[in-house]
C-alpha cells in the first residue's frame, strides 16, 4: 500500500488513490492475451482491468466475469486478446471499486479505489496469482483427489511452521476434530471439557464421536477458557479438554496442559481461527495431542474448505491416515482394520493452500493493518470496546477485528451498516443458549455476555481509512440515539 493517499469527493464516498508505478496491476495493453488480464484482475483485488492502446491512452476496462466466460468459451484456443472485450468507462457504475485516472490526453496516470460502490462483506478469500497457477498446475496434472504431490507439501510445510512434526490434511477442519477424538479413543461415555463460547462445531465433534461435552465458562479477558474452569470440570469420565483459540486470541496452553497432564487428559487444540498465534513463544497448535486447523473461506488462510490435524507422535499420525482413509492400512490396500472416514482433503484444495501458506506472513500482516486502521477510526468513541492487544506471554493474531458494543445498540449498528452496504457480523452464539445444547446447558455468564455484545468488522485488503472511518461515524450516530 504504498504511495496511497486518502481524500473525499463530492458524493462522500471514501476514495485511496494509487499512483501510476503502484497500479501496474490494473492496467493492461489491448493487445495482452487474456490470460494477462486474468491475473492482474486477480492480483488487484477488484475483479477489473484498465485497457490502453499501447501508448498509454484509456480504451476502457475489462471485468474478470468477461474473462472467465471467455475462457469458458474457449476464447483462449483462438489467441483472443483483452481489445475483444473492453467495455466503456462509466464513472456511474455503482459496482466498479476501480476508477482510472486520466491526463488531459486521456492517458492513465493512476486509479482511485472506491470500495463503498461495491457491497463490503465482513470477509472474503484473499486469493492471487500463485493460488490459480497451483490451481492449474494441479489439474494439468489429473492429481484432482486425494492423492498428490500438493497434499503431501501442504501437509508438511503447516505441520512445520505450527511447530509440530506430522501434519494430516481433512476435507473440514470439524471432520479435522472428529478425526482427532476418533484417533484417541473417545467415544460414548467419555466427556471432553470444551468452551461454551465457540463456533459450534467444537461441540458438534464431540458429540458425533458418541461423547459429552461438558460446556464451561471462559475469561472475559482472554476469551478463553482457563485452567481454572477446567480444573473445576473434572470428573472420572473426563478424557480430555479442547481448548478454542478463539478470534485469534491464544488460551494459556502452558497452564492448560500442566492440569491435563496432572489429570491423564488428552488435549485436544482447536485452531481454527488461529494460524499463526503463539503462547509464550511456542505456536498454538504445537501443546496438544492433536492440534486442528480449519481453513475454510473466511479463515487467515483458505482453501475453500478443509482442515488438518497436527501431531508430533508418528504412531497417532499414522492412526490418523488410516481413519482419515476408511480406516485402511496404506500398505494393505482394501484391508479395513475398523470402519474408518473419508475426511480427505483434494490435491486441488492443497494447492491452493500451499500458495496460501507461501503468503501467510503477508496475510496475517495485512490483518494488523486492518486492526490498526479500526483502532484509529473509533478512538474515542464511547461504548465501543475493540479487541485489545495483549502483551506477552500472548502473541495473538487477527482473524476478524472484532468489538463489543452495547447490546442493546447492536441489532441497529448492524442494519445502519447493511444500510450502507457494509456487512458486520454478531459474534457466534453461547453454546448452552442454544437447543441444540439444552442438555449440556451450563451457567456461563461471561459466554453469554460476550455473545450478546460481540460484533466482527470488515476484515480485508478492501478496509482503508475512510472506510473505517465511515463505519465508525454510523456508530456515533446509531450509538448517540440508542444508548443503554
């Protein structure tokens, strides 16, 4: 984002201009196959290119829809080039984020990004180039299913960067759970010790493996759940404890795992929301028995869905291949040593979290910008409580620049926004106030409480200054008439 500025015009609507070295990937020559224009809509962000007729005059613009019926068309095979497909430029078409900027001799000297024409979700996959050139490269190859060189990369290369040594790709990162529960042993009669204030899934997995989670209340600091509530949980039949890692925020896993070893417990991390989060040190995901990662859309990384499981015991991580894969032996093919699943993850889902993973650090850097511009917006705006940053032992990361708000304020921030075509989200709801859950049901004031207030804010390249700023102006205004 460099050589940015911010500035108004005359509707209101926030603008960030990017001067002509910086907006290369807008802008393309008549005469480029389309495949040029593909990727640089890809790597812009917006879906759109700007087409010149050589010597740098505007002919108009070509929107990456075009492209990917033309391609489905078989555009490509007659050597069609971006001029077949330019469009006029119509500063009026309320969708286009991108708008070229011209000389007096109507050449592009820049473009302005306008992100309010187009509706801003709470979040969107942040793709490029090298997702689609691995994408390419894995269908060229026929290695479509679950078997493949990107598996086996993908596998090892997150294994390695969570700290731990084996690495078991899944087609969720739920299944990714249920898989671990499976591969130690818990089923009916036992009981897992898991956060009331989680996605559901956390739970779901615990009872599709035939067990009983055993909801407690977490940290209305952290978020988490603590050492101390799971230590008052306990009883016989507890097998283990699944520890979430929630919004990014890392659980105390030092403590956590002393009181599971005190006890003979499995630990079993959930990290979905978490790549890249550590606890003193050490990342989340390398404390456990088994750790899950998710990777679905809207995670740090993607890969539309899929999961994986972690672990540094070879003959867990090999119980955890054969499971994943109806429980067969690899070296007995067709021979079933007890019914297993088929949570596979695809070669075509792998290779687009191996280029993910290659841009992890970018990703998770681009969450902080986000977080930092959200932290200037609502400086000073009472009632709002944005997630704070923790100092060490915890290293949290963004997954959504989350706040709490007043909960009575909440259901109008959320319409005045969807007003205004910008998407902001309640945080998921309390375990035991469900009626999937009623018979887990527990005290959990502080789940509750957090369920109530909690809301996830835009979270993308697509959030700028202006925008959060434009956000933060509808809390004002909505806070200022619905105030507790």
């Amino acid at each position: 984002m460099n050589n940015i500025t911010e500035r108004r015009v005359d509707n209101g609507s926030a603008e960030r201009l990017l001067s002509r070295s910086d907006a290369n990937d807008f802008i393309c020559d008549r005469e480029d196959p389309i495949w040029v224009g593909i990727e640089r809509a890809v790597s812009n962000g917006c879906g759109t290119v700007f087409v010149s007729d050589g010597t740098g005059v505007l002919l108009g613009r070509v929107e990456i829809d075009d492209l990917r019926g033309a391609i489905a068309a078989g555009a490509h095979l007659k050597n069609a080039t971006l001029k077949q497909f330019v469009k006029p430029i119509s500063t009026n078409d309320q969708n286009s984020v991108a708008i070229p900027v011209i000389d007096a001799e109507c050449r592009i000297v820049g473009v302005t990004l306008d992100h309010k024409r187009r509706f801003v979700p709470v979040a969107e996959p942040d793709l490029a180039v090298g997702e689609l050139r691995n994408l390419l490269d894995a269908f060229l190859s026929t290695w479509i299913s679950s078997t493949g060189a990107y598996i086996t990369e993908f596998e090892q290369r997150f294994a390695s960067r969570m700290g731990m040594a084996h690495g078991i790709a899944t087609s969720n990162g739920t299944v990714s759970l249920q898989l671990a529960l499976a591969s130690l042993g818990i089923g009916a009669g036992d009981e897992v010790i898991v956060p009331d204030f989680t996605f559901a899934g956390s739970a779901n997995a615990v009872i599709h493996a035939g067990a009983r989670p055993v909801l407690v209340d977490v940290d209305p600091d952290t978020w988490c759940i603590t050492p101390e509530a799971i230590r008052a949980a306990i009883t016989p039949r507890t097998r283990a404890v699944m520890p979430v890692h929630v919004f990014g925020r890392a659980a105390p896993m030092e403590e956590i795992s002393d009181v599971a070893h005190e006890h003979g417990l499995f630990v079993i991390e959930d990290c979905a929301e978490a790549h890249g989060a550590s606890y003193n040190g050490r990342p989340v995901g390398s404390f456990s028995h088994v750790s899950s990662f998710s990777f679905f859309a809207n995670k740090i990384i993607t890969t539309g869905e899929g999961g994986i499981c972690l672990t540094n015991d070879a003959d867990l991580a090999a119980r955890l291949r054969m499971l994943r894969d109806h429980g067969m032996r690899p070296e007995r093919r067709y021979w079933h040593e007890e019914p297993g699943f088929n949570f596979r993850m695809t070669n075509i889902q792998a290779a687009i979290g191996c280029a993910q993973l290659d841009r992890l650090d970018e990703l998770l850097a681009m969450r902080r910008t986000v977080q930092s511009i959200y932290e200037a917006a609502f400086d000073g705006i009472d009632g709002i409580e944005l997630m704070r940053k923790r100092e060490r032992p915890y290293e949290d990361v963004i997954w959504f620049a989350c706040a709490r708000v007043p909960a009575s304020a909440r259901p109008h921030l959320i319409e005045a926004c969807r007003k205004e075509k910008i998407d902001i989200r309640p945080f998921f709801n309390s375990l035991s106030s469900m009626p999937a859950y009623k018979k887990y049901a527990r005290a959990c004031p502080n789940s509750r409480a957090l369920a109530r207030e909690g809301i996830n804010l835009p979270t993308s390249r697509r959030v700028t200054p202006a925008l959060a700023e434009e956000i933060a102006t509808i809390f004002r205004v909505v806070l200022k008439d619905h105030t507790i």
